[in-house]
C-alpha cells in the first residue's frame, strides 16, 4: 500500500495591514470558512466589519455587527443594505464570498436548481454591490474582492451550474473594473482551489475516500500544502489594502499550482 502523501501544514501569519485600521467592510459568508477567516482577519487588523450569512454568526468583537440576510431575495439585500448605510456614513470594502456548491447533473436540473445556485453565487454579487455602490463612492478603501474558484476550469461531473456561475464571476469584475474605476473603486477577483474549510475537510477528507482524495490533491497542485481559508483571507485583504492601488479587473489564482494560470 502507498503511503499517504505528505503535506505543509505549518500555520502561516496572517497578513497585517496597517491602512485597514478603522476602516468599514461589508462580507457576505461571513459565518464560515472564506468568508468567517475573511471578517476575522479585517477585524484583527482593526477594521468594522458588517457580515452577511444566511445562519447567525457567532463572532464575537465589538466592530463585528452580524446581519441575517437571504441572498436569494433582491429585496432582503436592499433591506440589508439600507441598515447598514443607517448606521454607517460609507462602506470602504465590499467581500463576495458567499456560495453553495450542490452537486447537479443535467438530467436532474432544471429552472429551480440553476435559480437557486446561480441567485446565490452569481446575482447576490452584482445586487450587494448594486445596493452597496453608493456607500463604497463615499468611503476611502473603495475596493471590492469577488470569490470565484478554479472549478470552471476543470470540467467536474455535475458542477455545471457552480462552474457557470463562478466564471460569471470573473465576468462581472471586469465588467465592473472600468465603470467602477471612474469612481476610483477596484474591483478584483481571489480564485481559491481546493480550501480545506471545515465542511470541504467533513465532505471530501475524512472517512473512506480522505485518502483518495489527498493522493488526487497531491498529483495535480504544483505545491504540497493544505490550503486554508486564511490563506485566501489574505490575498483578499492584499487586494482591499492600498498596497494593491493599481491593480483592477484581476483575478488572482490561489490554488498551490493547480492550473497554473
């Protein structure tokens, strides 16, 4: 039997940032994994965060302000929006990162399926900055992060509404990136790979397939490290930072090697 390939897991620092300090942050996903190592590491380097998260968040801090929002429903995110902007003079970040991931073939999908994944992957994005843009033209950081992942790129069995969705994503920052840069707003994307966030480790990396799928990790990243949600916290507070000023419309590929791109 081969042994179980090695991997890096030495915890790496988390990115400071001075700039960040006493700025505002908007988050969606905010209650775990990108999102949650996202809010956190903005609040650990001084800045408010309002997050967003379908379920209630339990960070606690004092510039963390937790907002139930749905999404899906256009209205709940003006709704949201409009309470953030009544306690807050301007928002200087804006973080898209919440997703579902469920696995849909095409025979089994139809009108409802590609709704509920593309409303929550795709179209939240474009409305919280929809509602968001005005308050983003008042603040100082003026930078938006997009979520997107490698996963358009790999052709994986069942997954052709996420991957639609997540190359939508790209589409829509740098469909942005000149309209928004009008206002000295940048927009950028952050492509993760395989993160091994507590419900990818539970559904992919424990019980009888972990091993399997470690030695597939293993054969296609250049780098033999477990990617972390901090890892891709800090490429995104990289590209909120002013140390990212000139850089618009990019999308930032975050997984070990994988693609190469």
């Amino acid at each position: 039997m081969n042994a179980a390939p090695e991997f890096d897991e030495t915890p790496r620092p988390a990115l400071r940032l001075p700039d960040l300090a006493g700025r505002i942050a908007l988050v969606t996903g905010a209650s775990s994994g990108i999102g949650r190592a996202t809010a956190e590491l903005l609040l650990a380097n001084g800045a408010a965060v309002h997050g967003l998260a379908h379920e209630r968040t339990d960070i606690a801090h004092p510039h963390f302000r937790a907002h139930l929002c749905d999404l899906r429903d256009a209205a709940t995110i003006k709704q949201t929006v409009a309470a953030i902007a009544a306690g807050s003079p301007h928002l200087d970040y804006v973080v898209n990162v919440a997703g579902i991931d469920p696995k849909v073939s095409l025979d089994e999908g139809g009108a409802t399926q590609w709704d509920e994944i593309a409303d929550t992957n795709l179209r939240a994005y474009y409305l919280v900055l929809h509602e968001a843009v005005a308050l983003l033209r008042r603040g100082q950081g003026r930078a938006v992060v997009n979520v997107s992942s490698i996963n358009y790129r790999l052709g994986v069995p069942k997954r052709a509404i996420y991957a639609a969705t997540k190359a939508g994503i790209l589409g829509l920052t740098t469909g942005l990136a000149r309209e928004l840069g009008r206002d000295g707003i940048r927009i950028n994307t952050v492509t993760p790979g395989w993160v091994f966030t507590p419900n990818q480790v539970r559904a992919y990396f424990q019980g009888d397939d972990a091993g399997k799928n470690l030695a597939y990790l293993a054969s296609v990243q250049s780098l033999r490290v477990k990617i972390e949600a901090n890892d891709i916290a800090n490429h995104i507070l990289f590209y909120l930072s002013d140390v990212s000023r000139a850089s618009t419309g990019h999308n930032c590929v975050v997984d070990a090697g994988w693609t190469l791109e």
